[in-house]
C-alpha cells in the first residue's frame, strides 16, 4: 500500500447493486472509499453508508463512457486520500432484447459503458498508480465473458472484451516487470436492482438466471481478489459450470441455451410496460435503490471462490486418478 494513513480504493458504479457491496465492504475495513457514478441520490446514500461503517468516502458523479470524467475522478480522489491502491471496474449497462430488436446506438452505449468504462477506469488508475509502481486494478467480470447467452449480446459481448483487454495489458505489465497487478472476477446471478432497470424489450419481468447471490457474499470475494490478485477469480460453482462447460462442450451449450434460456431470465409476471431505465440516464438520480433487488427470499448468502488455476490442477488429478484406477483394473482382470 502507499504510504498515506489509510489505503484508497476506487470503485465505478458504486451507488448499487454489487458496487454498492464493495464500498462498503471496503469502508467496514476502515479504507478511504472513492465512489464513482451517476445518480446523485445513490451516490450521496452511498458514501453515507461507507462513513457510516468506519470508513471515510468521496462521491464523484461521471458517467464512465467519458474518459475525461474519470480522468478527473480519479485525480480528485487522489488529491483528497493521498494515491490510488487498488481500483475496482464494475460499473455496467445492459439491454436484454433479441439481436434484430435492438438499435445500433444500444450497441454502442452497452460498449461504451460496460467495455470502454473499464479501459477508461484502468488508465486513469495506471496514470496514478505507476510513479509508485504498485497497486491493484479489479476488473469486475461475468461467467457471461466465457459463455455468451441469447437475448444479452450486447453485455456479453463487452465482457468479453474486457477479458480480451485485461489479458493483453497484463502481458505488457509483465513484459516491463511492473508491480501493478491485474486480476478479473467472474460474477454468477446477484440479486442487484439492475433487474428493475435495465433496458428490456422482453414481455415478462427480468430476473437472473438462478442460482442466485446476495451482494455482499460477492463483495467479500473482491476484497480477496484485490487483496491476492489471482490472474482470475471465479465467483460461484454456477460460473465454474458454465465456463468449463462453454470450454469442454461449445455446441451442447449453444442448443441447451437456445431451448433453456429465453424462459431463464424472466419470471412470469408480466413487464412493467414504460417503466425507467438506466442505459443512458441514472435512475437513482432522486431515489436510493441500495443494494439489494427484489431477489432477496432467493438469494444465497455465501459463495464459493475459486483461482481456476487450483480447479484445472484439481481436474487433471482427478483425471489421472480415474485413468489410473482404470489402468490397475484392467491390468487385474487381464491376469484374471
């Protein structure tokens, strides 16, 4: 950590859902907490949150898709905490709709926030980080970066890209032996308000796609994430079951979602029909929403992290266990 009293984390998109955990997951550690995000009710409800749990919290309104904004976010953070260690990307948009349905400028606006919010944020933390030459950068990701699924290809797409990102420049850390370290946690389903708000065309309500976590259990994991900095963490067995099965059976997994996933992500009440979202505008501009959706009688409260690392090695001893339980039989029933 630099040497100011109390280490500095960053975290984008920390007025709700698993930003909002993080914070304050942070600030129960008694950290300096900069919050970055748009709407000025969860922003301000946020940071009270932070103080209020023992650490100290600035709120910085900017919209991550403008570079510049968090260019200056990031340098006001700074100069009131003393440095940057460790700052964690997160925030994210989305548009659930089928391909054809949606409009070339949702593309965009999903890419600017949820890919190039990431890029923005990484840069203005590298700019703060390397005089020092230390620190931590969180790429907050999804099982989705692995195995994409229908009616949210805008989403996963930009994930994806940030894993594409994230990999390329942690070779050119290492390539200059940097002591800024990179890691990316890939999420499971969380109960998070972005349910209520994210940009829908689908005729029934969104929910995640089960099992589901509560925010918090998610938060503690990226505390460890930011602590350790394992090359990735994945977050929950569902992520480690769709990652190795996007891995291991591409094609099952395409017609599996193709006849399981539409009816997945919705309930069967129907969707609220003009309701707000929050693809170009904040919806907690005048209204705290928290942390939490309205998943909580569903939602887990404890997961199981895991460095994929551990669970390939974990996988091929079991494999050599089971080929050499086979070999023995075989060489038993051959002298039989």
């Amino acid at each position: 950590m630099s040497g100011h009293t109390r280490p500095t984390v960053v975290v984008t998109g920390g007025s709700a859902g698993v930003g909002r955990a993080v914070a304050v997951a942070f600030g129960r550690r008694g950290w300096n907490v900069g919050i970055v995000a748009r709407g000025r009710a969860g922003l301000a409800a946020a940071v009270e949150e932070v103080q209020s749990v023992g650490g100290r919290a600035l709120g910085y309104r900017a919209d991550v898709a403008d570079a510049k904004a968090v260019e200056r976010a990031a340098d006001a953070f700074a100069e009131k905490f003393g440095g940057i260690d460790v700052w964690v990307n997160n925030a994210m948009v989305t548009v659930y709709a089928e391909v054809e349905q949606m409009s070339a400028e949702e593309f965009q606006r999903v890419t600017d926030v949820t890919y190039l919010g990431q890029v923005h944020g990484t840069l203005a933390a590298l700019r703060h980080m390397k005089a020092s030459d230390r620190g931590t950068i969180v790429h907050v990701g999804s099982a989705l970066a692995y195995r994409s699924i229908p009616l949210q290809s805008a989403y996963c797409a930009a994930k994806a890209a940030v894993r594409g990102f994230v990999d390329s420049l942690r070779t050119e850390l290492l390539h200059h032996r940097s002591g800024i370290r990179l890691t990316m946690v890939q999420l499971p389903a969380v109960n998070t308000p972005q349910f209520d708000w994210a940009r829908s065309r689908l005729p029934r309500k969104l929910e995640p796609v089960p099992p589901i976590f509560q925010p918090e259990a998610i938060a503690e994991e990226i505390v460890r994430a930011a602590h350790d900095a394992p090359r990735e963490l994945w977050i929950g067995t569902p992520s480690w079951l769709a990652i190795f099965g996007a891995q291991a059976a591409p094609a099952f997994s395409d017609h599996y979602l193709a006849r399981h996933g539409y009816r997945g992500e919705m309930t069967s009440q129907a969707a609220q029909k003009g309701r707000p979202d929050n693809l170009f505008e904040p919806v907690d501009a005048r209204r705290d929403h928290g942390a939490h959706g309205r998943f909580d009688a569903r939602a887990k409260s404890s997961v199981v992290a895991a460095d994929p690392m551990w669970l390939h090695i974990g996988m091929i001893a079991a494999a050599g266990l089971v080929g050499g339980a086979a070999l023995a039989a075989a060489r038993r029933s051959g002298r039989r």
